[in-house]
C-alpha cells in the first residue's frame, strides 16, 4: 500500500502536460475516478483536454444504446431522466473546462435525442464553445428518430483547428458563407444527411484533407469528389439504393475503397487516372464489358487489389509489374482470368467459378471451391485442368455439396 501511495506521489510530481498525456491513455470513466485521489488530480481532472461525454456511461450495465433499444426506451420516464442527468452534466464540465481558457485536444459527444427541437439549441452551444476553444478532434454522435435529424449549428464549419472530424446520424445543409476547416485532414461521415453540392464543397475548401470516408450517408444520387488537392484515402461505403453515379476525380489518391450493398448498384462508377493510387478494394461494384480492365489500367502503381462479391464479365485480364496482392472472392460470373504479375507475392481465389486462366504469376497461391449440386465430368475436368495450370497453390479448399452428401475437403501445403 505504501510503496502504491509512494509511486503515486512520484507521477503527481510530473508536468502536467506529461500526466495528462498518460490520463489520455486511460477510459473516460477511469479518467474521472483520478478526480478523487487529491485535490492535485482533481485539478489535473478538470484541466485534461480531452472531453469524452458519453451517454452510455449514465446507464449502468449498457454496453452501448443502439437505435432499437433507443426506440424502446424512448417513452419510458427514466430514460428521460437519465439523458436530462447526462446533458446536465456534460453542460457543466464544458463550460468549467473553457472557463480555464485551455485549447480542447479532443471532443467526443454520443447522445440520443427525445426532443431534437428542445435540446437542439444546447448541443449547438455545446459544438460552438468546442470551436472557440481550438478543438483538435470533434467526435459527434447520436441516435434519434430518422424524421428528426439534428442539423449541426453552422459553427462546425468555422472550425479552423479541428484535423480530425467525425460525424454519425446528423444532417450537414450548405454553409452561409465559405467552409473554414483549414486544418482539417481526416473526415469521415456516417449516416449523415447531405446533397452533393454539399459534397463537393467539403472537398474542394478543404485544402489539407487527406482522408475522406462517407459511411451509410444518404441524400445522394450523384456522389462527385474532385479538386481535392492532397486527398490521398478515400472510402464509400452504401447499404441505400440512391447513390446511382460515384465519380471520382483525384490524382493524388493512394488508397480507394468502394463498397456497396443493396438490390440495385450504382450503375456508373468512374475514376479518373490516379498514377500513385497503390491499393484498391472493391466489393459488390458492378462492372459491364471492358468497364474493370479499363478501370485497372489507371493505376500504374497499384500494389494491392482486391474484388470481392462484383459482377464482372466473364473475362478479365491484368498486366502489372508493380501488383503484388490479389484477391477475387464471390465473383460468381468470372471465367477466364488472364494475369501478368511477375512481381506479385500473394494470389487468392476463393468462392469462385472454376476458371479458365493464364497466369504468370511466381508467388504461392491461396485457392477455394465451392461446389452445389450435381457434381460431374465436366465440373472435375475443368478442376483438374485448372490444378494442372501451376504448382504453387499453397492451400486449396473444397466444399462440395449435393442434394444427398456434403463432402468437405481440405488440402494444405503442397
């Protein structure tokens, strides 16, 4: 106990800019218990810059409030007390905290919302006074009806300090005059209301953006992101029906991921060349006659690809001395594949049909069937024809199935 108490004096005798950089290490919760250890730590409590508010934690044994729990609990009377609890709360240690006239390193927000008009105005003072104070990361989220979406205050866009933006389950409507996020270099939207004027906007008045990913948004028919200088990570990921064209247009994109769920896919996907573009990841993207080769083509310097669940035509063909990771996976109408990858250091096949395929390829190969049906001559002969193609598959995985037996195979290391 002596030698805890002893240890303990010894990380209270540190600067605070050090302590507060270990308290950054610690949970919210675990950071508010240091609060009662001294009135030294308590001062290190009310002047550590990052503010976390959580409503999760105001509901012992909750893991995390989704939107149907939110749903079920929205009419009961404690729950309505327990989130006035919580926005008391977090009222309070804001204005504490800027009281200090300290610069916020991070502002972190979950909530959900009974009455959006009602505790609209409050928030809105909340995200104001997180600007004013030179907040670095702003974390926003919250879980409301979907007929009533919080709009964020137009303050967010005069929030020349913050790098890292985070929004989830709001809405973004144009601003009144020009977009100020001149710091601004990761931004990610998820489940967020917006048009594409909206869009493009954001990308092209925020010059030092880096990293941009659209996550469930919705609003959007055309999704269109060009003159984003230095924009080098890009992700959109959509489970709606709306988004009907995705075009992109940066050069200096590096990392590009495009996902889709849903009935009906975007019926045009178009990205323009981008000649230091190193990895991509497509999954559920429609391509028609010659649209993927085309696409592959645009990226001298791609590394890393991989294409999951996409309907491809039935041929492809790649030639690239850079590639050096493949992947096709659930890719139910590819049947032939041409591949010249003399670089390359990881092919896989997994869930496909039996291929026709030309490949020159030096690197081992990772390769699973699946079979459902009536499995005959034909189907082994194209299976022993494609086995025959190369000796570098490294693991190979059968599943066959029939209406009478499911056989299972599994075959590892050649």
């Amino acid at each position: 106990m002596d030698e805890t108490v002893v240890a303990m004096d010894r990380i209270s005798e540190l600067p605070t800019f050090i302590i507060h950089h270990l308290m950054s290490y610690l949970s919210a919760k675990e950071v508010a218990r240091t609060s009662v250890l001294s009135k030294k730590w308590n001062q290190l409590y009310v002047s550590f810059p990052i503010l976390d508010f959580d409503q999760n934690y105001f509901f012992p044994g909750a893991s995390r409030l989704d939107y149907g729990s939110f749903c079920v609990r929205k009419q009961n009377y404690s729950f309505s007390e327990t989130v006035k609890k919580f926005m008391d709360f977090v009222d309070a240690s804001l204005v504490r905290f800027c009281k200090l006239k300290f610069c916020i390193q991070k502002f972190r927000l979950f909530l959900t919302f009974l009455d959006v008009k009602g505790s609209a105005p409050i928030v809105d003072r909340w995200i104001r006074l997180a600007v004013e104070n030179g907040v670095r990361e702003l974390d926003f989220e919250n879980i409301t009806d979907e007929n009533t979406v919080y709009t964020l205050p137009q303050a967010i866009f005069s929030a020349n300090s913050v790098t890292n933006l985070r929004l989830v389950w709001c809405r973004l409507e144009q601003p009144f005059d020009s977009i100020m996020l001149c710091s601004l270099k990761k931004l990610t939207l998820e489940r967020v209301c917006l048009d594409e004027q909206m869009v493009q906007k954001l990308a092209s008045e925020c010059p030092l953006l880096e990293d941009l990913c659209f996550s469930n948004c919705w609003g959007l028919k055309h999704l269109c992101v060009s003159k984003a200088s230095k924009l080098k990570i890009m992700e959109i990921r959509s489970f709606s029906e709306e988004i009907e064209i995705v075009e992109i247009s940066v050069p200096s994109l590096q990392q590009l991921t495009l996902l889709f769920y849903g009935a009906r896919r975007p019926r045009v996907v178009e990205v323009a060349r981008s000649p230091h573009l190193k990895k991509l990841d497509l999954v559920s993207v429609y391509f028609a006659d010659n649209e993927f080769n085309h696409l592959i083509s645009k990226f001298p310097s791609l590394e890393d690809l991989f294409v999951t669940r996409c309907c491809l035509p039935g041929k492809i063909k790649i030639s690239s001395n850079q590639l050096k990771n493949l992947l096709f996976r659930s890719c139910k109408y590819l049947k032939v594949i041409d591949v010249d990858a003399p670089n390359l250091l990881l092919f896989t096949y997994e869930f496909n049909p039996i291929p026709i395929i030309s490949i020159n390829v030096p690197c081992p190969w990772k390769v699973s069937f699946v079979c459902k049906g009536v499995l005959n001559t034909h189907w082994y002969l194209k299976l022993k024809k494609f086995l025959g193609v190369s000796k570098q598959i490294e693991s190979l995985k059968l599943s066959l199935y029939s209406t009478k037996v499911c056989y299972k195979i599994h075959i590892i290391d050649f």
